[in-house]
C-alpha cells in the first residue's frame, strides 16, 4: 500500500517534504539494539529529553508506549475537533486545508457507517479497504470510485438524509438544513484527499 502511494502521489509527497520518510519506511526499519542503548545514553533525565545532533527531542507519550509496553493511562492521545469558529478562519485562511479537512471528514463518517463503527471507530483495515479496494488482492490496487445515486439513496435509507436545527445552535440559526454527508461519496476525491486520508492510517 506504500508503494502504491509512492507512485500516486509522489509529486504531492515531494511538495510536502515527506516522499523520503515514506521511501525510507516502507519495507520497516529494522530494530537495532545497539542504537537503542545509544540514544540512552543521550537521554536527559531533568527534562525527559534526548541530546541530538540536531538539537534536544522528546519522545511522545504513545511512542514511549510501543517501545516500552508501559502502561501510560486510558487516554495516550487526544483527538481535537476544531469548533465551527475556528472552521470559519481556516476557510478564510486557508480554503484548500478546509476542503480538504471536509472532504475526509465526510468520507471518514461514510465508511464508519458502512463498518458499522466498530469499537466506537473505524478500524484501519477498513478505513484502508475503503479508500483502496483490493488493497488485499492480488489484483492491482485501485482508489475509491465516485458512489452512484442509488448506493447513496441506499445508505442514507439506513441513517438520516437530513437534519434541521431546532435551536441556535454554536453559529448556525434555527431551522437550517443539513443535508447528509453521503451526498459528498457523489465527487471523485482527489489526490490531495486520498492523500490525507492515506496519511491518516
């Protein structure tokens, strides 16, 4: 699947600076004690950090904890879910990352319900199957096809095809509509957002 993203989206890869970390874990990194016990001795005990060539890091909480199997707590990190205020800004600010935010988001909500949201969240498989079928084929990999109306018809039957606000609610008045985020599964998601959500797994 890394591959596959490589040469999809290597000219987007490249622009963002991150084609190389990418080519470089792709087959994985293979473990080396010796360089573990090195960065040890780098570490700084006051202010839990490792002395660098490049300057003084740290370590985040959830990578201590798939290095060491420690136990950090219930939550080793927190999803931020911007407020519709701080959506206005970024869409004036920065129209293509809104797009983009949005794209994913609804795509994230389709195949949730598609899966049936299990566990309270999407599974990685099925976020990876659903945005590149046969990822598990043989067959050549493939992105996610624009849905027809009537597998958009059929999946808003099971859920709700639209909501309208009872009350002011955060900036958004009193009865207005939303319509269902399975109308967005109609658009060819772009490189950009198959990117995203690629680099989401």
């Amino acid at each position: 699947m890394v591959g596959f993203a490589l040469a999809e989206f290597e000219d987007l890869l490249l622009q963002a600076g991150l084609y190389g970390a990418m080519r470089a874990v792709q087959y994985s990194i293979p473990q080396s004690t010796q360089h573990f016990y090195a960065i040890l001795e780098l570490y700084n005990l006051e202010t839990c950090t490792f002395f660098t060539p490049i300057g003084e890091m740290r370590l985040a909480l959830y990578e201590m904890y798939e290095v060491s199997g420690l136990v950090i707590g219930d939550a080793p990190s927190e999803e931020y879910v911007p407020s519709t205020e701080e959506l206005h800004l970024l869409k004036k600010s920065d129209p293509l990352v809104y797009e983009t935010y949005w794209e994913v988001i609804c795509h994230f909500h389709i195949c949730g319900q598609v899966t049936e949201w299990r566990s309270g969240g999407v599974k990685q498989m099925s976020w990876a199957n659903y945005l590149f079928p046969r990822v598990n084929k043989t067959d050549p990999m493939t992105w996610l096809a624009p849905s027809t109306n009537e597998e958009i018809i059929e999946r808003i039957s099971a859920s709700t095809s639209s909501y309208t606000i009872e009350s002011n609610e955060d900036t958004f008045k009193l009865d207005m509509i939303f319509e269902s985020f399975h109308h967005q599964a109609k658009v060819l998601m772009s490189d950009q957002d198959l990117l995203a959500g690629f680099l989401i797994l």
